[in-house]
C-alpha cells in the first residue's frame, strides 16, 4: 500500500492529513489523489466549455456548462471535477469518476436573468495502476469564460472575448463591480489571518488553467506538476468537498478563493469564506 503525505493548516491549527491509498472506492468517497507523473501516459484531449443553451425568454435564459476530457486508453481510475463561478461567487461543482474507462464528460444546465460573467475550472485526472508497478498518474487544467449581455436596451449577447466597443465596456463594467466585490472579502481574509502580502504572489483559484505548461510562482519546472496534484487533492478535501448547499436553507454563495504563492518558495496558502461565512486557511509546504 502506497502512502502519500500532504500538510495543510485548517484555521489557525495546522494538522498533518494522512492519505492512504486504497484500491477500492465507493460513490461518497475522495477519490482525487496526487501519484508521480507517468510521462508515457497523457490526455488525447481535455475541455471546459460554457455557453448559451437556446433561450428560456425574453426575461431569462440557460448557461449550458459542461467538462470533456479523453485519455490515449483506459485508466483504472478517470475523475474529473469542474467549478462554476457566476459574478465571482461559486455556483456549482460538478463531479464525475469513472473506472477503467478513458472518457470523463459531463454536462448540466444553469439557469440565469441579467448580465453575467460565468467562468468554470476544471482538473482532469487519472490514476494508472499496472501489475507490480508503483501508481501513477496523468493531470490537466481547463477553463472557459462567458460573458453573458442581457439588457432592456439591446438584444441579449454573448461573447467570450469582446469583438466590439459595445461588448468592450460591457466586460470592463463587469469585471470592475466583481474584482471590487472578491477583492473587499480577499482583503477581509488578509486582515483576518494577518498575511504579510510583500511575502507573496497572489492568484485567483480560476487562474490555475494559466499554469498549465508553466511553473507556478516560486517553483521550478522540478517540483511543479507534484505541488500542483498536490493542491488540487487538497482543495478537493478540504473545499470542494467542504462546500455543500445539501441539506442547507441557503445557496453557494463563496467568492473565488485566493491562492498565495510564497515568494521564497516554501509553501502555499489558499484563503476562502465558505457559504455560511466561515474563514478558511489552508497551507501546502512544498
């Protein structure tokens, strides 16, 4: 049996999270864990898609949000689990594993009214196991963005990157009222847990897929693709499982959650409010 440490701090009390690697899974279970690379393995292609389904009315319309991703042959375990954020605040997670399988696709419909920008990550990942041989892995980052125009004045509009002056200053608006809005809690969790801010590289959680062929601040092309398996198994634990509207009177309503990069690349932090307002510190030494 295979063992794998991860550490990460909850709140103001740091723990050591033991991970055992087990063969067996069942449907409730964390099934995301972070194995060496297999560099013979890989995806034949991975996706996040967002876009307009066919319009409910005048005053509303559906987002059709889906996750795509085909490995070069069945793997023992297939997981891929996407975030949708709607004006900054989280508004859905979609979760699929399969096994021995190579294709992972999903897809829901999000119903929406008004102006919005809709952005979705995903991790897409599989978990190799060949006969008397150590676990490996394969991993990958997809994004999308929609902006989605639906004012009194014009016909409803959508675009991806704006085309037109029109659609220019419909994303600089957008995008000026949500950065404000993520920014006032961002500040509040500094504050909160006391962050020396010149000690760090900031990055939005959705910026992850921006990393994708490059390392992450303050790592090297060495310990990347670990810290970043690493990272994803724990926002998976410890947020993305942690995040439910289940059972609750009130929706998911968290901002992007703020990941911070120690500039003399040691550690990691990912600070987040969940959904009835407690604060969260989660810290990934390298």
């Amino acid at each position: 049996m295979k063992k794998v440490w991860l550490y990460w701090v909850l709140g103001p009390l740091v723990i050591a999270v033991f991970i055992s690697i087990i063969t067996n899974y069942t449907n409730e279970e964390a099934v995301i864990k972070y194995f060496p690379l297999d560099d013979k393995r890989g995806f034949k292609t991975y996706e996040t898609s967002l876009k307009l389904a066919l319009p409910k009315d005048d005053d509303e319309y559906e987002v059709e949000w889906g996750m795509f991703s085909e490995t070069d042959e069945p793997m023992y375990l297939r997981q891929d689990v996407s975030l949708l954020y709607v004006n900054g605040r989280l508004k859905g997670i979609m979760s699929k594993w399969e096994q021995n399988a190579s294709i992972i696709k999903k897809e829901t419909i999000i119903h929406g009214e008004d102006s919005k920008k809709y952005e979705a990550i995903s991790f897409h990942h599989g978990e190799i196991h060949e006969k008397d041989e150590s676990i490996k892995s394969i991993q990958a980052t997809s994004r999308d963005t929609l902006y989605v125009i639906d004012s009194p004045l014009s016909d409803r509009t959508t675009f991806k990157e704006p085309s037109t002056p029109e659609e220019k200053e419909w994303k600089k608006r957008l995008n000026h009222s949500i950065d404000q809005q993520i920014q006032a809690q961002w500040d509040e969790l500094l504050n909160y847990y006391q962050i020396p801010t010149d000690q760090y590289i900031p990055i939005p959680l959705t910026d992850l897929s921006e990393y994708e062929n490059r390392p992450f601040p303050g790592t090297t092309t060495k310990n990347f693709q670990r810290i970043k398996g690493q990272l994803w198994e724990g926002l998976y634990r410890n947020y993305i499982l942690g995040i439910s509207d289940k059972e609750s009177s009130h929706p998911i309503q968290s901002y992007i959650p703020l990941i911070l990069f120690d500039k003399k690349g040691t550690h990691l932090m990912v600070l987040f409010e969940d959904d009835t307002g407690k604060k969260h510190q989660l810290i990934q030494y390298y």
